[in-house]
C-alpha cells in the first residue's frame, strides 16, 4: 500500500522524547510541563464525593452548565467581560480547543501567522487543512516584533495565533506591546486572532495583558484556557475556549464530530471544586517556586533569562557549553540525571541554540535536588 504522510515533518514531540528519556535513565524530570505536587486536600474531597452522583455518562456537547455558570463568572471578575454560558465550550483540554477552531476556520491557502518560539500543536493543526503558516519570531529581548507582523499580514491572513503568557520562554508580553498589536489587528478587520491564555493566571507582573480586556476584538476572538494548568490537573486534559455565536457555531460543528463531549465526571468536580477555588493566588503561588529555583541557580554559570510568567525558567548555556540546546539536553539528561527542554525545538528557522527550559512546577525537594545537579557543572 502507498501511503503519503499528512505531516511528512512530524515525528515524535520532544516532550515525548525528553520525558522517555528521563525515566529510561532516571533522571528529574524538569522537561514535560506538569506538576509534580498533589492537587488540594479539599479537592481530593471533592473528586471521592463526585463518585457516587450520577456523573458517568455523555456531558452535554458543550459542557456542563454549571462548569460554564462558573467560568462566566471567574471571567467576569478577573476581566470585567461579560459572556454568556453560550459562549463557552468545554474541550478535552486546550490542546483539541486548538486544534478544532483551526479545523474549523482556517481553510486552505488562508495565512495563519504564529510566533515563533511557538508550542508544537500550532503548526500542524494549519498544515493539516492545508493553510500556509507564517512564522515571526520573537526580538532578540523576547519581546513581540509588530512591525515584522504588520508586515506580514495581507488580504490572505485568516488568524493570528497569539500565546501569553508565553510558552516556552516565560516571558508575559507588556501591555504596551498588546496595545500595540492589536492596533494592527485593527486595520486587518477579517483577521481572527486565537489567544491561547493556558498560563493566564500566572502572571508575575502587575499589568493586565489578557484580549479578553479589548472589546474591539470581541467578534473575532477566540481565548482557550486550560483547567490543567490552573488546578494543577494536567492528566486530565479538560479545557474550554470561548467565542462570539457565529465563531462558536462553526467551532461546535467540528467539535462535535471530534470529541463530541468530554468528562462528565471531571466537569463535576471542576464546577464544585470552582466554588472555592481563588484564582488570583495561582501567581504568587508559582513566583514563590521560580524564586525558590533561581536562589538554588545563584552560584552556577547558567545565566537565568527573565520570567515574568508560566512556570517555565529559561536558562543561557552558552558560558556552560559549546554544544547545542539540543546535545546537550540528551547530555544533561543522561550524564548528570537531569531532564530539561531544549528551546530551538521550538522555533522554524533561525533558532537560537543555547537556551534550555526548565519547568519549575515541582516540589521543593526535586527543584532542590535539580539545583544541586546544575551546581557541580
């Protein structure tokens, strides 16, 4: 049989491979993004309540109404936005939020830019409806080149896929920067924009960067978030976008056919669990681990580049090593028993070769123990 591969470029995520790695040979696992911690006493309640409800059979295909009752209100009180529980959808986490809403607006030959260093779903979700994705990097300071995308954008650019916080870099693009982006968006009025706010709350700086903030985008706005990163549930890939109605009718149609509906089970708790969750103490909680990291990296020769969200600390090999980010990532990995994410995996082209990532989302004896690893070197 003659079989022509939909995505000839793609082999396994380096996720897969760090991760694989790292437990072939033992090593801390500072590379996939996942917390290592339990989740709250409080919702390990929860979670054994939810077992005796009847919550065991198909969701609704939207989402559970009461999950979304309490995602209005959480946007509501931490953007002043006001959304309907008609414009939420519930998904099998923020990965398949993504990649429907490109399966389902993005048709071939439409222009889809992203910015590089860009998570790894982004690309072949375009390449597989045949859209041509158009790759601008970020500046040399990490910080968005709007001329680069005004630049770039013309007649045929359909979405602009936007990621802040960002990963992989921990970088949380300004206000200033955000204004200025979206004034360019202005003069594209048929241009979608996808924002991919997973790392939302945690957010170490004080401005408020979130599109959910620009009114003037509302029509063509499409926000993913995932419960995975807040609640610290990564496992169980449960997410949810919002959109304006005649975005999310086109959204529901293919989502319909992909998942139909995700966890009755896991919506359930989520809902419950909501209630007394506190949103805003996500980011400090996670400033504190970054800070407790970098004070264990104070005496090594690794250059901690700035992190301003996520929990994602990025560091400078480059007065380490001669090898590239990703030698020595396999190096790292299977020598010193430390497992990390070599950043140029991340980018299309033009890739810096000299920044591992770090995922800090791990308890204080591992960020310890990856400490002393990176101190002997």
């Amino acid at each position: 049989m003659n079989l022509t591969s939909k995505l000839p470029h793609v082999g396994t995520t380096i996720f897969t491979q760090m991760s694989a790695l790292a437990n072939e040979v033992g090593a801390i696992n500072l590379s996939q993004g996942f917390p290592n911690f339990p989740v709250s006493e409080a919702f390990k309640t929860i979670l054994k309540q939810t077992v005796d409800e009847n919550v065991h059979q198909y969701a609704p295909m939207a989402g559970l109404i009461s999950l979304r009752e309490q995602l209005t209100r959480i946007i509501g009180e931490s953007y002043q936005r006001t959304l309907s529980v008609d414009d939420i959808l519930i998904t099998a986490g923020a990965t398949q939020a993504i990649f429907t809403v490109i399966q389902a607006l993005v048709h071939e030959n439409d222009e889809v830019i992203i910015i590089d260093p860009a998570y790894d779903c982004y690309r072949p979700a375009v390449d597989l409806v045949k859209g041509k994705a158009i790759h601008i990097p970020l500046t040399n300071r990490l910080e968005l080149d709007v001329q680069a995308i005004e630049d770039a954008m013309c007649n045929k650019t359909r979405m602009l896929i936007l990621n802040n916080p960002h990963n992989p870099t921990g970088t949380v693009f300004s206000k200033q920067q955000i204004d200025d982006l979206v004034a360019v968006l202005e003069k594209f009025p048929n241009c979608m924009v996808l924002s991919d706010e997973v790392y939302e709350f945690i957010n170490f700086n004080q401005e408020k960067v979130s599109l959910n903030y620009y009114p003037q985008l509302f029509d063509r706005l499409i926000t993913v978030s995932s419960f995975g990163k807040t609640l610290h549930v990564t496992g169980w890939k449960l997410g949810y976008l919002t959109a304006c109605q005649p975005l999310m009718d086109e959204i529901k149609k293919v989502h319909q056919f992909l998942v139909f509906s995700v966890s009755h089970f896991a919506q359930h708790a989520v809902s419950e669990y909501l209630k007394s969750f506190n949103v805003t103490e996500l980011a400090s909680f996670y400033r504190a681990k970054q800070q407790f990291l970098a004070n264990k990296l104070v005496n090594t020769a690794f250059k901690l580049m700035p992190c301003s969200g996520t929990y994602f600390q990025v560091i400078d090999i480059s007065q380490v090593t001669d090898m590239n980010d990703v030698d020595y990532a396999i190096w790292l990995t299977k020598e010193k028993g430390l497992a990390t994410i070599p950043l140029s995996v991340f980018y299309t082209d033009q890739a810096p070769k000299n920044y591992l990532r770090l995922c800090f989302a791990k308890d204080d004896d591992t960020l310890t123990k990856a400490g002393e690893i990176l101190c002997t070197i």
